[in-house]
C-alpha cells in the first residue's frame, strides 16, 4: 500500500477521534486513485498497458498524494455534516487542492517505476512528465 492508517495521523492528529478506528479501505480507494492517475496521465499513453504493474511503482513517492486523495475524497466527507461551517468541509477543499499539487509535482518531478524488478530505481527508470508550451 502506498499509505497506512499511521500515515493518515502524520497529517490529522486526530483522525480517529471521530468514531472510525480503521481507514484501510478509504486508504485503498485513494490508492486506486492515484494509480489511475498514473496510468491514464502516463502509462497507457506511452507504455504497453498489458504490462502496467503498480508493485513497481515506488509507494513512498505516492504516499503524500494518497493520503491527501483519501482525506478529501473519501474521509472528511464522511466525517462532514454538510452543512454551513463545517470544518471537514474546509479541510476537504484544503486536502483537495494539495491532491492536485502533489501529484502534478511527481508527474514534474518523474514517475520511479522499478521496470527491472530490482528494487533499485536507475536514471533510466525515472519517467518526467513535463509540458512543452509553445511560445508566439
């Protein structure tokens, strides 16, 4: 998994004093998440999609963005009220706009994929995914 419950504290202290003692599967959506994010801004567009193996994805690379997925997709909305300041609702937004800078930063940064099995990441297995502009 790229993020456990423990990690879900580094970012909420108190994210289990709200009633919930385990958030393994909103942690599992968010995972899945971040991996069709993977495939679909990368993978599929560049590599043979019968051959994607998320295993060779380097899980810590993906923890900060599947934890901030998990937070304002699956877990403060379950938390939330909905209802006129509701402080999960602001939190949600928060964690949401952090999703979307941390992955767009690993795209930028490049996507470890241990193509060899290894378990050694080369130069050579780090894919950038950056945007050309062209200028007038």
């Amino acid at each position: 998994m790229f993020a456990t419950n423990d990690d879900l504290t580094v970012y909420i202290q108190d994210i289990f004093d709200h009633g919930v003692s385990d958030w393994s599967d909103e942690l599992a959506l968010a995972e899945t998440d971040v991996t069709n994010q993977i495939r679909i801004r990368y993978w599929d567009k560049f590599e043979d999609k019968a051959q994607f193996d998320k295993t060779k994805l380097v899980e810590t690379q993906w923890k900060p963005a599947t934890v901030y997925r998990a937070l304002s997709a699956y877990i403060l909305p379950k938390l939330s009220t909905f209802r006129l300041d509701d402080t999960f609702m602001e939190q949600t937004a928060f964690y949401k706009t952090q999703y979307a800078e941390e992955i767009n930063t690993q795209f930028q940064l490049g996507i470890e994929y241990d193509s060899d099995g290894d378990g050694a990441i080369t130069a050579a297995e780090i894919t950038t995914m950056t945007q050309t502009r062209l200028y007038r």
